[in-house]
C-alpha cells in the first residue's frame, strides 16, 4: 500500500510539472486565444484621410452623402438665408423659422460620427503612441487642418461644444464636457498655425498623394488653404476678440492666401461605384426621383442679381444667368423671378392670383447645369478670401490695405469660378463662363464706396459668393448683418419671427448628457440664443 501511495504520488507531482511545463512552453498560444482575430488594430491612414475629406463635403457620410445638405444646409441655412424658398415639399424649417429635428440633429450626428472620427484615428495613429508615430508627417498636418475645418463648423453652428473631451471614447470619456466657443476658437487658430506652418514638400509622400481628393498632395496648396481657413476665422472673431483677430489676419497674409480660383478646395465627386457615397449630396439633394428639396430661388437673391436694371442687360449681374435656370425654361435676364420666402399654398396662391399655383413654372430655379450628381463640391472659394481681405483693409484689421482692390478681386472670382460645374462640356462650359469684359462693366456700373457703404457692399457680395455653402452664408450674415434682410412671421413659428440665429442641441445629446449640457452649453438651448462671436 505504501508502495501504492508513493507511485501515485510520483504520478502526479510528475503530471503537475508536465502540465506547468506545457503550459509555459504554450504561454504565446494560449494568449492569442484572448485576442479576436478580426478584430482591426490598424487601419490603413489613406483609407480615413480620403474618407474624412469625402465626408468634409458637407452631405454627411459614407453612409449618405446628402444627409446634412438636405436637412441643415439647404433645409435650414439656404432658406434661412434667403438664397432659397420653399412653398411646400422637401424639408424647410429655415423658410419660416419651424422646428424640425433632423434638422438640428444631422450636423452632431454626422461630423462628429464620421469626419471628425475619422481624423481623430489618423491623429492618434500617427501620434507619439500610434502605430505609426513620427511618420505620414504631411498627412497628419493635413488632418489637423481638416480636423480645424469641421470643428469650426459645428461650433458656428451650436456655439460651445464638446471639444477637449471630445472623441475619447477609447479613453472612457462617454459623456464630454462642454468647451466654450471662445476657447475652441483661439485653439482652432493655434492648430491651424502650427500645422500649416510644418508641412513641408521635403517630407516623405508615404501615400498622400495618392489620398488626398482635395490637392493630389501638393503641400503649397494646401498651405494657402490652411491660410485661407486662418483668415476666415480671425474675421469670424473680429467682433469680439479684436486683438486676435489682428493677429490672425496678419499671420494669414503674411503666410500666404488662395491667389486665384485656380487654389479653390473642390471635393471630386463620381456617379459610382456607389450613388449613396461618391455623388454629390446638394445635387442628389435636389433629385426630383428622389423625392427632393424644391429648387426654387428666393425673392431676395434673384432681386439683388438683377439690382436697378430697367431694361440694358449690358451690366447686368452674369450669375443671374449662371444661377438660374430660368422661369419655366425661359432664360432672359430681365424676366426672371424668386419667389418669396414664408409662402405656403395658399398665401401663395394669393401671392400670384392663382389658385394651385406651381411654384416650379413661376419663379427662378437652380440651373440644371449646377446639378448634375457627379458635379464637384466646392468647400471655400478665393472670391471669399477677397472680400475677407477687403472688410480687413476697410475696418483697419491686420495691416491689410486696398479695400477697393481686394473687392473688384473678389467679385471677379466670384463671378468665374463656376466653370468646373460644366466637367468639360463646350456648351456648360460657355454657360458657366463670365468674361473679364462683364466682369469689367459690371464694377464699372458699381464702383465700390468706402466706409459704411463699402462694407455693405462686400456683405452682399460674400453672401452671393456663398451660394451652395449655405451654412457659411448664414454664418457670415449673422456676424456682419449683410445682406439687409427681412424675416418672415409665418403662423406658429418657434422664433417669435426673426431670423434664427444658431442649431438646437440634437435631441440624444440632451437625453444623455445633461449635465454637462447645463454646465457648459450656450443656453437657452433654443433658436434665437447667439453664438459668442455673434455680436452683431
């Protein structure tokens, strides 16, 4: 028996030292049985860089690129703004100042979804602890630009934001503190400084090229547009934070601005291979099979192209003819019509002295030629970097001088940037063509006035300038108060009939995240609360 015990015993210290042996011999395979196979631990940057460009263009993700065109740039800025009307159909909070959630939603849902994810992931990839740290230099100052793009749009549209705190998921951060608008912006101009500043063509390519819709990787491009952004924001704060602004203004110059219509940012866009992710959502927007936005032009726009003309189309506005597409396919200048915003049916039956009037055959409507679904989108102009320059040399911001100048500048970019739309078609592309001839006549019947008049004058042109970028029009309206426009007091609005002035938070961000909401947000979360640049 004892012979028994002592051979179990043997056994089974032996069986323990060979199954410790085994097991620290197996130590690596049992380990990766803990690690999920398809599970990505790296993504390829190109793929996100080229995904969050596509995505920059405002029509909301891979998933649908017309979301936020449809809801908040056209359904709520173009009407707002009043570059367009809406009688009925599609989606219009912004023609009578109504309450629609998608509205409010789509901006938070999609840029901080999609975009800013996106950039997020290239940012940490290529930072000090990513998988590819110290490398894809040029593309990670190219995100840092981009990042600064879409951040100061979803800030000019709901004021203070999640910012600091935002995007840290993977760190456990689910419910983000609010940042003040004040702070996101000194912070976007200090990013948009240091990142234009490094890139540099003598950095290796590594694969931007070839990503990169916006510029082919051309670095001095990208330069100016990261300049560009720097004194579309300094003029943004102008109002409020003079002192900035200066500084900004003049970093901005000094570093090198758009030059021509040659340096505007355009997204590519293609009819395939899929129409949900590569066509352009302001087109797909209007597809009438799709059941679509009307593309009626407002009272207001159509008036101003066709200023005090009684008669001579000589100096006539040559965006009337650009822009429109005409009254029931009629296209002289002199008899084309907007409709005017806050009509429904039947006040608009009134309106006109007809009953079931069709807004589509009576009034001005987007040229067909501007729509086509692969046609390019344009992200910021030249023209607007202008007139940026011409309020700055006028209001004595920055050391910029020749406010006359910079304005016939921007009026004749603003008037010949539309040829892209034509993609190489001869007839498009004398459609779309202004010579310098009509740009000349045209400043001559309107000399810019300096002063208080000058400054109008460059309003109303910036705002011209903006058509398709409504949210920037809206933006630029409500710092500056140009054009001059009259809101509409439709029945049952939700802004006591004035103009509204800033986004509703979106209704899952205030389900969960109220008190940080209440701690930090730009409250009363409503319509009519002013963003903190907006000291108009």
């Amino acid at each position: 028996m004892k012979y028994v015990r002592n051979k179990i015993n043997k056994i089974v210290v032996a069986s323990i030292a060979i199954f410790f042996f085994a097991v620290s011999c197996d130590t690596d395979n049992l380990h990766d049985l803990n690690i999920n196979p398809q599970a990505l631990n790296e993504v390829n940057m190109n793929y996100l860089f080229t995904a969050a460009q596509l995505g920059s263009a405002a029509g909301g993700s891979a998933g649908d690129n017309r979301y936020i065109d449809w809801r908040t740039n056209i359904g709520f800025c173009a009407y707002a703004i009043q570059q367009l009307a809406n009688a009925g159909g599609g989606i219009a909070p912004g023609d009578k100042y109504t309450d629609n959630v998608e509205s409010f939603n789509a901006p938070w849902e999609f840029i901080y979804g999609d975009q800013l994810k996106n950039i997020a992931e290239i940012l940490r990839q290529t930072g000090p602890d990513g998988f590819e740290a110290g490398q894809r230099k040029n593309m990670r100052e190219a995100a840092r630009i981009l990042r600064v793009f879409n951040f100061h749009r979803l800030t000019d549209y709901y004021g203070n934001i999640p910012y600091s705190d935002a995007l840290q998921g993977i760190q456990g951060t689910f419910l983000p503190e609010y940042d003040d608008q004040q702070t996101i912006y000194l912070d976007l101009l200090k990013e948009l400084d240091e990142a234009t500043a490094a890139l540099s063509a003598s950095n290796p390519d590594e694969g931007f090229a070839a990503a990169d819709l916006y510029y082919d990787g051309d670095i001095t491009k990208w330069k100016k547009w990261g300049y560009s952004l720097m004194l579309r924001l300094a003029m943004r704060i102008s109002n409020v934070d003079a002192t900035t602004a200066a500084t900004y203004v003049g970093k901005a110059v000094s570093g090198g601005v758009f030059t021509s219509n040659d340096d505007n940012t355009w997204v590519p866009m293609d009819l395939g291979p899929s129409e949900w992710t590569n066509q352009n959502g302001i087109s797909r927007a209007f597809a009438a099979g799709d059941g679509g936005q009307p593309s009626t032009l407002s009272k207001t726009l159509v008036d101003m192209l066709k200023g005090a003309n009684t008669g001579s189309t000589a100096d006539d506005d040559p965006r009337l003819s650009i822009l429109s597409n005409g009254v029931d396919g009629d296209t002289d200048p002199l008899i084309q019509e907007g409709m005017p915003n806050g009509l429904d049916q039947g006040t608009l039956d009134l309106y006109v002295g007809q009953t079931g009037a069709n807004a589509g055959v009576l009034f001005s409507r987007i040229n067909l030629i501007l729509l086509d679904d692969d046609d390019p989108y344009m992200l910021m102009n030249y023209a607007e970097v202008e007139f940026l320059l011409a309020e700055a040399a006028e209001r004595g911001i920055g050391g910029v001088t020749g406010a006359a100048a910079h304005y016939n500048a921007g009026v004749r970019a603003a008037m010949q940037m539309y040829v892209p739309y034509a993609q190489g078609d001869e007839a498009a592309i004398e459609a779309m063509t202004v010579t310098d001839a009509q740009v000349d006549a045209y400043l001559a019947a309107r000399p810019y006035t300096a002063g208080a008049a000058g400054l109008e004058m460059i309003g109303n042109q910036m705002w011209i300038s903006k058509f398709f970028n409504w949210w920037e029009a809206w933006s630029d309206w409500r710092r500056t108060g140009f054009p001059v426009l009259t809101p509409v007091n439709y029945p049952n609005n939700v802004t006591d009939g004035t103009i509204p002035v800033r986004l509703k938070l979106p209704t899952h961000e205030t389900a969960v995240n109220q008190a940080n909401i209440q701690a930090g947000a730009t409250l009363p979360d409503q319509y009519t609360t002013k963003v903190w640049w907006d000291a108009n």
